[in-house]
C-alpha cells in the first residue's frame, strides 16, 4: 500500500471499475465477500448484462431479483442482483407515474431501446438508479437493508459519463420526475457514501488508463476510491540477482556450477541448461523493473493501493475466498 488506509467505515457504495481483461468482476465479487465478512449483509450488482457473477460463483444466470449467493468469511451474506434496464424502466414507470401495465406494453415496442437511443444516459440513470435505490433503503426497522452495496460497472474509460447522471440527462429533462430521480441518484453518487476503486494491472495501458479515469472523476466531482492491483506475481528471486540480471552481470558460468553441484546437471547438458535459465532469469528481471516503474507511477495519483496475487489455480470460489482475506489483511474492507 502506498498511503495511510483510508476509512471506508462510511462508504455504502463500492462502485468498482478497470479496464477489460484486469479483472474487475472477479474483483468486485471478491470485495463483496470481504465486505460481508463477520455477519454484514452485502449486495453484489452488475449492470452490462454478461452474468459474470452468475460465472464467477458457478450459478445459473441470475435473474432481475436479489437473491443470496454466497455466505462470506465469518458469517455474512452476499446477495447478487444482474439490473435488466427493461424491468428497471417499469420500477420507474410504477414508482413515478403508476403507469407499470402500460410500460410493460411500452417495453414490447421496444420503448426502452427507443429511449436509450435518443437519450444514451437514460439507461445509465435507470440502473444507477436501481443500485442506489439499494444503498438507500430501509427495513421496517429503519436501518438499512444493506451494509453495503458493490457494483460492478462498466469499464474504465466510460464509468465517469456512466456516473454523471446529473449531466446526461440534463438534455433530456429539466424538471419533473427524470430530473427529481437523477439528482437523488447524484446524491448517492457524489456523497461520502460512495468510493469508485479502478482494478488495474502492473502494465503500461491499464496503469495509465487507471491514471485517466481518476483524473476524470476527479475533474467529474466524483469520489476516488481505492487502486486493486490485480494478478500480481511475486519474484522468485532475491533482488540482488535481480539487479545482476537488469545491468547484463549475471554469469551464466555460475549457474554452471550451481547446476553440477545440484546435482541437476553437468557438461554440455549443464552448459545448455544454465544459459536458458539465464535467459529467464534477465527476461524475469526486465518485467519486474517494468512492474515497480507502474507502481511508482499508481502512487503518483495519491490514491491508496491494493496488492491481489496471481493466483496459479485460477479463479474459482476457494480463489474469491482467497481474494477477500487479502483484501480484508490489507484494510480494503
């Protein structure tokens, strides 16, 4: 971690976003399980229609309901909810105008489509919509139903047009209910309550990418969360191999004999084996001065910085599981 732990005591939404192919799903599943941890209930939500939680937890497609999941490290739920914008349109139809029976025939004329198409951030505002409609709701208790809320949103390079609902739709509708909705969903968004953590990976484009969408949100007056590094592989070797290696001092002759006296090899065999090892060795070397570049580069954007391993087994529930105790050791949750 490159700062002081923030205190996420007080966020209520984790919204969690990355470029494709960091992991930000399995991220995001692995957030709500450690968020969960201890007896908290917590809901998982996923916007862009890919059941990729259904996948990750080994379910069959989720439908537009909330339904438990998964039971978290020392007690605790997780709850799943895939947003259909069809149904979220007839919440918002009923909610505002009673009109849920005419927006089910609305929604077979392909209204919805319609609407999204002539104004883009409609669709954005029903979803955003459904996932704060969560954070903010309350049992007959008058506590909230939800510890927490974690959602998995859409990529990077659009997730601060995917927030700004107050923006989007101020073409659309300048008064009445859209207007009245969309400020109540900006009121999550840009409150304490709300963190937005990138998932990224020790590599050029997705650490820049992470440097852009902060600046964005940041520019946006949208709250930045956290970094997850993803995937992170540990060295193998100690760094004064390493440095040998990165300035071309590794002796290949030296393998040689630690080879022969290993027992592993000796002549020609040893001869051949030590310089492909000293290949990987160097190969090995250059790409963890590249990643400890990245890194310093992250810590240039202020925010506070997670390490998740690469795990060899892939990502399977004991791998979530994995996740959520590192995340939970390092203080993301």
């Amino acid at each position: 971690m490159d700062s002081p732990d923030p205190d996420w005591a007080d966020v209520r939404l984790h919204v969690v976003t990355g470029k494709g192919g960091t992991g930000k799903t399995t991220v995001a599943a692995a957030l709500a399980l450690a968020l969960a941890s201890g007896g908290r209930k917590v809901l998982l939500v996923e916007v862009e229609g890919r059941q990729g939680i259904a996948q990750i937890f080994d379910l069959p497609p989720l439908p537009y309901e909330e339904r438990r999941i998964a039971v978290a490290p020392s007690g605790g739920d997780v709850y799943a909810l895939a947003i259909d914008p069809e149904e979220a349109m007839l919440e918002y139809m009923e909610m505002f105008y009673g009109m849920r029976r005419a927006g089910r025939a609305l929604t077979k004329m392909g209204i919805v489509d319609f609407a999204t198409t002539v104004a883009p951030g409609f669709r954005d505002v029903l979803v955003t919509g459904k996932t704060t409609e969560a954070v903010r709701r309350r049992g007959r208790n008058g506590r909230r139903v939800y510890d927490a809320v974690v959602l998995d949103a859409p990529p990077t390079g659009r997730i601060t047009r995917f927030l700004n609902v107050t923006k989007e739709v101020a073409g659309l509708a300048r008064v009445g209910p859209i207007k009245n909705h969309s400020d109540l969903v900006s009121g999550v968004v840009k409150s304490p309550e709300t963190a937005v953590h990138f998932v990224t990976l020790l590599e050029e484009m997705p650490v820049q990418e992470t440097l852009d969408g902060i600046a964005e949100l940041r520019s946006a007056g949208l709250p930045a969360g956290g970094i997850f590094i993803n995937m992170v592989r540990q060295s193998l070797l100690p760094q004064a191999a390493l440095d040998s290696a990165v300035k071309g001092r590794l002796d290949p002759d030296e393998i040689v004999l630690g080879l022969k006296a290993a027992g592993v090899a000796d002549g020609a065999q040893a001869t051949e084996l030590a310089a492909a090892l000293a290949g990987e060795v160097v190969e090995h070397a250059h790409r963890t001065e590249l990643e400890r570049a990245e890194r310093e580069t992250l810590a240039g954007a202020g925010v506070t910085s997670y390490e998740l391993p690469l795990l060899a087994d892939g990502v399977d529930l004991a791998g979530l599981y994995e996740l959520a105790e590192t995340m939970r050791t390092q203080g993301a949750a």
